[in-house]
C-alpha cells in the first residue's frame, strides 16, 4: 500500500504564486504518523510549504494535515487527488474542531490525535472498510511517540529537531484553539524516551514543540535535569510565571535554554481578565524579563490586539514595550477568533465577526482583522498590527532590540541566531502580508 502524508501549504501571493516558508522547520505531525505506521505500508512526504505535490505518482491513500490556515488550500489538494480516485482522510486541529466541514472534502475525517486513530485507519483501508469519521472515546491527549524522521529525509529542513515531550494545557485562554482540542487535559511522555530521541538525533538545537511546557510543574523538572549532560541549546513556549521561581529558572539556564516563546498577549489587566489570562500580572512583566536577561534567555513575545479595552494607541504603547524589552522576535496579530474556540462562539454570538468562515473566504488577507473591535475601527486594527510588526522588524529595530539585552550580546551563539531568525522571520511576514489562503480566487 502507498500512502502520502500531506502538509498543504496556506495560500498565494498577487502573482499567484504558493506560499514558500523561510524558516523551513520540519512537519513533526508527518514524522508522527510515519511513526504510527506499521512496516510494509510505503510512505512519501509532501510538505508543501517547501516542495509541490506529486499527484500523478502512484499513490493508494493520502493523509493531510490540515490547520485552519491551510485548510482552504487541502480541500483543493483533496479535489484533486479524489479526481483521480485516491480516497482522502485528513486530521489535525482544524477536521477536530469542524468536522463536519471536513467531512464535506474527504472520504474520512480523523478527530484528536493520531495516536488513537491512525492506525485503525489503515486497517480499515486495507480491508475496504474506512469509515467517515473516526472520533476516539477521548479528546484527552495520547502521550506524544517517537517519530519516524526517516519520511522527511533530503527535504534540507532547519537545522533544528522539533520534538515533542507534553500535550495540552491546563489553563484556558478563550482564543487558544489548544483547549478546544483537548479539553484542558495534559499528557507528558516519559523523561527517558525524550532523552533517547535526542541523543538518537545527535540534537544540538531543540525546539520542544508543547503547549505550555510549565503546566505540569514536576514533569519539567525532571526533563530539565535530564538533558543538562546532552548540552543543548533548546527553547520552547512557556507561562512567563516560572520566571518567579529562582531555582526553576536557573535549572533552566543551566539546560541549555536559548530563548522562550511567551504569551504576553497584553499590557492591559482588562483585557488579560477577559480573555481569561489574568494570571498573566502586567506590574511583573519587567522584572521577570529582566530576570531572564540576566539568564541569558532571549525572549519571543506574542501579543494580540482587539480586545475591548485597546484603543488606537495601544499598538504605540505595545511597541514601546516591546522595543525597550529588548524582545529578540515578537507576533502582533489581530485577534483571530478560530472555530470550536469560546472566543468564536462569542464573537459569533455578539454578531462582530467579519466573515462567518473565514478560513474558506476568497476575501480574506493574512493579518487581515476579523472581529469588529469595539474601541476603534476594523482598518485601525488591521494598520496598527502592521505598523508594530514593520517598526519592530525593520533593521533599526533589530539593532535597537539586539543592544538592549546582554543575551543578544553576551553570548555569541545567541547573537548568530538572533541575527539569523529575525532575518527569516522579516522574509516570513513579509511572504503572508496579505496571502490569500488557498491557490484560487481574490489577489491582494
Ligand atoms: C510549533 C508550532 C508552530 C511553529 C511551526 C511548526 C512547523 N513545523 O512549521 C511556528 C512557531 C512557526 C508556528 C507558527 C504558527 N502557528 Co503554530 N503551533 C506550533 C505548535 C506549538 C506545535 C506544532 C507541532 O509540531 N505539534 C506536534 C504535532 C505532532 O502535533 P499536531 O500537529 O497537533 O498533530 C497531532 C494531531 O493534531 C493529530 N494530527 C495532525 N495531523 C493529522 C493527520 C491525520 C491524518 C491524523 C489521523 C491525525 C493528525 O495527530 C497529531 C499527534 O500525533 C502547535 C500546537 C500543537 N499542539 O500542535 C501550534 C499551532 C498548530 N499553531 C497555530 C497557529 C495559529 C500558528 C500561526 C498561524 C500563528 C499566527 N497567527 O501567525 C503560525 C503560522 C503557521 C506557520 N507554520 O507559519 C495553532 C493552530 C490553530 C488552528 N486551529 O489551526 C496551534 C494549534 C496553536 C494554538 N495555540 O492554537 N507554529
Ligand atoms: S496558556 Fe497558552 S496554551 Fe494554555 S490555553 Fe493559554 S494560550 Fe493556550
């Protein structure tokens, strides 16, 4: 049996052209599923942010991957495989939150993790009797496996392993599509088998690919203590918190972490209470950023704009913030409400959302406002995301942030890489300002 695991890619540009990614960081979700595949079943990858699909290439089965960002672009891809007869089955977040929308375009939607699901799938097809849907008694995450990297061999991703060691998060954030998917529970896998993937992969440079990898406090000890001996430089997405913990923070200095991915989301304590992250406590941003500072740790900031205490000068006061800091990359997205998510069915529900689905609008641009904000205008929300994001990432900006903290300039290794991702990451936004998703339709 042949079986192509699909990542599709999200959408094109004014001269149609499909989105190419920069920064190259390989499909772990396609490594999975290779990993759930029992031997004798021939696989082939396509990723299509860096290479095009080989349709005409014998093919029995194909399995997409599917975000809310690329699902308008894999119900083309499935149109044209079942064209040429080839059943179709597709996962990941966006066929779990709709999937009736998802069974519209294939011949089977999985629902939740690939480890409850893909196996059965296979057998079923292998015995002609795939079913449309195959939804597990549970949405509580399956302990991520080791995946089979072999499937994305020659594909000359980033030089740095994306790897998985928790699932889920306990806290609930009302835009964050995590907790829609697993419904507030978490699943760690152990310590061992993360520490045996690693040092199989001769992993220098780690990417811990968890939602928060804090929310199960003694399990990241214990990782922690675990890799100090492989001396990596790692990184991975955090609740800025831990930073009030002396010992845990220099645990984490001490294993090798490079930089962190942080969710600030806003400067504001209303609109952190309403999306429900009130935990996150504005007055302790600055010490504990510069408690990181101080531990070398370069910092990814995210923020989010539209809530409703921003007002149009929000995003001068956000930039500010973020320039001073010192950040090493920050997002500034409009709110975007993802379906199956509560910030969705509220923004539904007060009748302020811009398209119904707008992960299947001709219309709809990359970083394009979504929510009709209540403290400005639509195209004031769009502009000012714009703004901070050209401000932040322009060369002056970069050399601003770069000087501002002895992470960048303290250690050399650290500096190559901030130079490097903030490079990638201007030729990154600049690729999907204004993407339209899909390949057909509208031009920016
Ligand atoms: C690492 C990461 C990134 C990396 C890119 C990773 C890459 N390889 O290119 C970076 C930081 C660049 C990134 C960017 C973005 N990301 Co991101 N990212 C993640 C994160 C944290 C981990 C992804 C991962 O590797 N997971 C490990 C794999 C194994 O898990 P998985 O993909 O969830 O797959 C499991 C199941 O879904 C299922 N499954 C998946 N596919 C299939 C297929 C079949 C056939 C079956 C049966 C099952 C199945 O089984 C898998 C487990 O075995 C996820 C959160 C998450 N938990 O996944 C967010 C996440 C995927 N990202 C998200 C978003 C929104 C984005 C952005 C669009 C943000 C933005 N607004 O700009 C950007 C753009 C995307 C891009 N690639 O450019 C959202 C997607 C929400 C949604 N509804 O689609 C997530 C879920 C985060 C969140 N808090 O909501 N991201
Ligand atoms: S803390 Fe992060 S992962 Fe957890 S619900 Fe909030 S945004 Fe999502």
């Amino acid at each position: 049996m042949k079986v192509a695991l699909i990542r599709p890619s999200f959408g094109h540009d004014r001269a149609h052209r499909g989105y190419r990614s920069p920064a190259r960081l390989e499909p772990l979700e396609l490594a999975n599923l290779a990993g759930l595949t029992p031997r004798g079943i021939s696989l082939r990858a396509f990723d299509e942010r860096i290479e095009p699909i080989a349709y005409d290439e014998p093919t029995d089965l194909a399995a997409l991957s599917v975000c809310t960002f690329s699902a308008r672009r894999a119900y083309e891809i499935a149109e044209q495989y079942r064209a040429r007869g080839v059943p179709v089955v597709m996962g990941g977040y966006h066929p779990t939150l709709v999937p009736d929308e998802a069974e519209q375009h294939a011949d089977a939607v999985a629902v939740g993790d690939a480890e409850h699901t893909w196996p059965a799938i296979l057998e079923d097809f292998a015995a002609g009797k795939l079913r449309r849907r195959y939804e597990p008694p549970t949405r509580a995450p399956a302990s991520p496996i080791r995946p089979d990297r072999s499937v994305l061999r020659g594909k000359r991703y980033a030089p740095l392993h994306l790897v998985q060691f928790s699932r889920g998060c306990r806290r609930s954030c009302e835009f964050c599509a995590i907790r829609a998917f697993y419904g507030g529970a978490t699943a760690c896998r152990s310590v061992a088998d993360v520490v045996d993937e690693l040092r199989a992969l001769h992993a220098r440079r780690v990417f811990f690919v968890d939602d928060n990898i804090a929310s199960n406090l003694d399990a990241f000890k214990a990782l922690l203590e675990a890799i100090i001996p492989l001396r990596l430089r790692w990184t991975t997405q955090i609740d800025i918190r831990f930073a009030d913990d002396p010992e845990l923070l220099e645990l984490v200095r001490r294993s090798g972490c490079q930089s962190l991915v942080i969710g600030f989301e806003s400067l504001d304590e209303t609109n952190l209470r309403q999306m429900g992250k009130a935990w996150n406590k504005v007055a302790t941003y600055e010490r504990q950023l510069a408690r990181l500072r101080e531990s070398r740790i370069m910092i990814y900031g995210t923020f989010v704009f539209g809530y409703d205490a921003d007002d149009p000068g929000v995003f001068d006061r956000t930039l500010e913030f973020a320039l001073r800091q010192g950040l090493y990359i920050a997002n500034f997205n409009p709110l975007q409400p993802f379906p199956g998510t509560p910030l969705y069915d509220r923004m539904a529900k007060e009748k302020r959302l811009v398209f119904d689905a707008w992960w299947l609008s001709e219309d709809y641009g990359w970083h394009q406002a979504l929510i009709e904000p209540r403290g400005m205008t639509r195209q004031q929300l769009t502009d000012g995301c714009r703004r901070c994001r050209e401000r932040f990432n322009s060369f002056s900006g970069m050399a601003s942030r770069f000087l501002r903290s002895p992470a960048h300039t303290r250690v050399l290794d650290n500096a190559a890489v901030f130079w490097a991702t903030n490079v990638v990451s201007k030729l990154d936004i600049q690729a999907k300002s204004g993407l339209r998703l899909g390949s057909r339709g509208g031009t920016p």
